[in-house]
C-alpha cells in the first residue's frame, strides 16, 4: 500500500476511506467491510454524527482479527464550537471513547473559524449554528489558542500527528510562526475544478501534506441538493476524463484519484460498492502521461462548492 511520510515520521496511507455522509445504520458494516477489502486509513470527524458506529466497525475488525489497531490510520476532526484552550483535550477524550480506542493517529482543526461553545450534553454533534438553527455566534478563540491546546493534545498522546483543514496560504504562514509542532497535512477540497497550485507549493515548501476531500467535484454535493453542485457539469462525463478513462482502460473516477495521488496528494474517497472500493484502493497501480495530467488541471475553474458563504449566508472564512 502507498503512503506518504509525514513530517512527524509516521507513514499514512495515500488511499483512504472518507466518512462523511455515511449514514449511521450502515457506517459500523461499512468500515468493517472497507477494512476487509483492505483500506487502513479512515477518515472521520465530530460533525459526521457516525464516530461511535465507525468504532464499532472497527471493533469488529479486530476482535476477528483482521487488523491490529496499531494497522489503522485513523483520523478524526476538532469541529468549530470546541476552539476554546479548555475545550480541545475534553472534546478530542469524548471522541476517542466514541471510536473505542486510545489514540488518533492524526487528529484535524475542520475549519480555521471558532464559534461559541456548545456543550456536547445538549447537542452533539452541535453543527454550525448555536442554537441548532440559524443563530451562528463566534468564540474569541484564536488559532494560535487552539493550535496550542492542540499540540498538548499532541504531547498527551492522544493523537500522534496534528493537522489542519480549510486552512488557506496566510493562515497557514500566520501559524507556523508559533507552532512548537507543526502541522503534519491540511486536508483540502480539491477536484479539477479546484486545483489551487499555489496552496499545494506553500504545502510542499513547509513540508505539509496534503489531503484531497470531495476528488470527485460536484459529486458529493448534488445529494445534498446543492444547485452550484447541480449546475456543474459531472466530471465523471466529462470528455477530457472519459477519453483518458478509456485510453488507460480504467474508470473515470480511477482517473481523478490518480491525478492526485500521481501529484503527491493523499485522497479519501468513499463507496459502497465492493467493486469500486477495490478500484479506488488500486489507483496508485498505473500513471497517467504528463499532458493527461495537465489536461485535467487544465479544467480549474476556481470552484470551491464546500464553501460556509454558500450554505449559511454567513461565516465567510474564504473571503
């Protein structure tokens, strides 16, 4: 299995299994399942609502004895309410009782914004509003405050490398001015209508990988009934990736994973499908030609669809 070694040392899979959305009466079955295909990293994160019925499936693996815990890479997220220095060791303990294990391999801020405090007994996961509807009330945390509840988290051992997500080039330049462990990935949307280079040079000059989310575009979004997803051309029909889809006798989505794994990326993918679990973990196994790759790079349109201005009207944090 191909793996990216991060900047902590410690190897992560290059091919792992995203959580979101996977509905809570079959998310237990379909990590369980994923693990016996052979996936090893997964994917989850507070707001997914579905990390105690992951940890069941990966229960499951190992009392049959599929997997050693210590064979899993797995990945959880600080969601935005629990930014606060106090709340980050208290919210990441809750989560790994959620998932049944010790420790995180990798442990995530979701997105570079803080909101007030909602405490876990009255709503969980507490989503992006305070009041559970359309009351979005920010914390006066900083990111400097939560990235050094982060590291102590780090220091604790509950999670082995620290990472970020939705974090933009300022940002990230603002955080390792003060970072005493620096991020290990930062988690991004990336497709080929969202390419941003230059976010991935930054990333590469500091020695922070990279994971994609959403590799597959409008995709993830048209269930959600979101009309910028529905008004975007499918990039599995796409022509430019159907021709070389077909020219390497391989499936579209094949195609947009190698892409990013081709150019270094992690990618986190998910499926139900048995046949297309197994064709998402073999597409580190052939290589596209150069002029595919700048093909499909050459689709960037700038369009960002997990976007918080989009879905709240609010919180404009990639302004």
């Amino acid at each position: 299995m191909a793996t990216i070694k991060l900047n902590t040392g410690h190897a992560m899979p290059q091919v792992g299994f995203g959580l979101w959305k996977v509905d809570n009466a079959t998310c237990a079955d379909t990590v369980y399942n994923a693990i016996k295909v052979g996936y090893r990293l997964f994917d989850g994160a507070c707001d997914y609502g579905n990390e105690k019925e992951a940890g069941e499936g990966v229960a499951r693996a190992i009392k049959e004895g599929l997997v050693k815990r210590e064979d899993l890479f797995l990945v959880s997220k600080l969601w935005n309410s629990f930014h606060d220095g106090d709340k980050v060791e208290p919210i990441c303990r809750k989560q790994l009782a959620d998932w049944g294990i010790d420790y995180f391999d990798l442990y995530i801020v979701h997105f570079p914004v803080a909101l007030k405090y909602v405490d876990p007994s009255v709503r969980y996961p507490p989503g992006w509003a305070f009041d559970g509807k359309e009351d979005y009330q920010l914390s006066n945390a900083s990111i400097q405050e939560t990235w050094t509840a982060m590291e102590s988290v780090a220091e604790k051992g509950l999670a082995k490398s620290i990472g970020i997500s939705n974090f933009q080039g300022a940002l990230i330049l603002d955080l390792l001015r003060y970072a005493k462990i620096r991020p290990a990935t930062l988690q991004i949307e990336h497709h080929p209508y969202l390419v941003q280079p230059t976010l991935l040079e930054l990333a590469k000059e500091q020695g922070i990988a990279v994971t994609a989310y959403s590799s597959f575009g409008p995709q993830s979004f048209i269930e959600l009934e979101w009309q910028k997803a529905k008004d975007t051309p499918v990039l599995f029909e796409h022509p430019v990736v159907t021709k070389i889809a077909e020219k390497l006798g391989k499936t579209p989505a094949q195609v947009l994973l190698r892409w990013a794994t081709q150019r270094g990326l992690a990618v986190i993918p998910k499926s139900n499908d048995p046949k297309r679990l197994q064709q998402n973990l073999e597409v580190t196994q052939f290589d596209l030609a150069d002029e595919d790759i700048k093909a499909i790079s050459g689709l960037d349109r700038h369009l960002r669809f997990n976007n918080p201005t989009d879905y709240l009207g609010t919180l404009h944090i990639f302004a």
